[in-house]
C-alpha cells in the first residue's frame, strides 16, 4: 500500500505559516504577555479617587454609634404623641399610642361598656351634661356647679379600658382636650376613671367607684 504524497503547495504554505509564528516568538521579550497590566498603574492612581472608593462607607458604618433599644428609653411614648395643638389630625396617633403602651387585656364586651361609661362620665364632670345620671359619683351639689369647660370646645382625643389589678377592677384612661370658663384651651389632658364590677338585676355591669 503506498502513500500518497502531499501537494508542493500545501507544503508551502505550511512552512510559511510556521516561519511566521517563529519570527513573532523570537521578536517577543521572554516572559511578557501583552495582556497583563503593568505594575506601574496602580501605584500612580489618583489619590482622590482611593479616597472616594465604597470603603469609606463601610467605615462610616462600622464607627457610627449604635441604637439604644427601645426599652432603654423612657420617652418613647411621650415622643410618638403628636405636638400641643395639633388639633383633631393629631388624637390618631394619641389613640396608637395608648393602645402601644397598655395591649388590651379585657373582653371586648367589657371594654366597650366600660369606654362607653367613660366617655359620658368625663363629659358629665366637665361640661356639665348628663351628671344627673350618675348620683353615685356626683353629689346634688355637685350637679349644681357650673361645668368648667364649654361643651363645644370639649374633646375627647383617646380612651382605653384595662384591668386594675383583677378581673373585677378596671381603669379608663382617657386624654381630652377641652376650653375653660376663662378662655384657655388645653389639650392632651390626662384622666383615670375607676370601676368595679357589680351584679345589676343579676347581670354584671362596671360601675364608677365614688371620687374622693
């Protein structure tokens, strides 16, 4: 079996092509490679641009003075409460705040008597209106004076009912806003109303504890 032999020009061009390659290695400096950077370039950056570079927030990170934890910090419901005067927009935020700082503990049921009695007895003391119906708090004399705060300008910015010690025992604290006889108007007023649980023809009711 013979081989058959290769074309003259196909030889050729073989032998130029390697001739080539060769000359481009001999031209080539030992050990270069043209697509290394060079050593220089990092050594001649421009310093501002170092001082720009992400690490210095990471630094402004690390050194900047931790949070104090909520617990840590008494004033965090008297800060959350909205400024005086802030008027009807601001009792929202008054309301979360009472919610935020006493969680409900009472039976829904319990804690709308007990608002609803609230309400109307802070109402009864200030503006006069309604005192009547609560004898047991408000002697006949007392009904008799004249209220401290005009009914118009009174409001009640936020009430919640919660336990005072047992399951019969109740607070209301309320925060109302209200104008004097004299003219002055003040908001964020603070009130505890107390109430006891009592059997009224056999159903129990929260009843007002008589004020001292």
């Amino acid at each position: 079996m013979t081989t058959t032999p290769r074309p003259p020009r196909l030889l050729l061009l073989s032998a130029v092509v390697l001739a080539v390659l060769g000359i481009a290695l001999l031209r080539m400096p030992h050990g270069q490679e043209p697509s290394a950077p060079e050593p220089s370039s990092t050594a001649t950056a421009d310093p501002s641009s170092v001082a720009s570079a992400p690490l210095d927030d990471k630094v402004t990170v690390e050194t900047a003075p931790p949070t104090a934890p909520a617990a840590s910090t008494p004033s965090v419901l008297e800060s959350a409460l909205p400024p005086h005067g802030e008027g009807v927009a601001g009792d929202r935020a008054v309301q979360r705040s009472l919610e935020e700082a006493w969680p409900a503990d009472l039976p829904a049921e319990d804690e709308h008597q007990l608002l609803t009695a609230g309400r109307a007895l802070l109402r009864a003391d200030a503006t006069g209106i309604g005192r009547a119906k609560w004898p047991g708090v408000f002697r006949s004399r007392e009904q008799a004076i004249a209220p401290a705060f005009a009914t118009a300008r009174f409001r009640i910015q936020a009430a919640i009912a919660r336990r005072d010690g047992s399951p019969d025992k109740a607070v209301v604290h309320l925060v109302w806003a209200g104008t004097d006889r004299g003219g002055t108007f003040t908001d964020l007023r603070i009130t505890d109303l107390f109430f006891t649980r009592t059997l009224k023809k056999g159903e129990p009711t929260w009843t007002p504890q008589p004020r001292i």
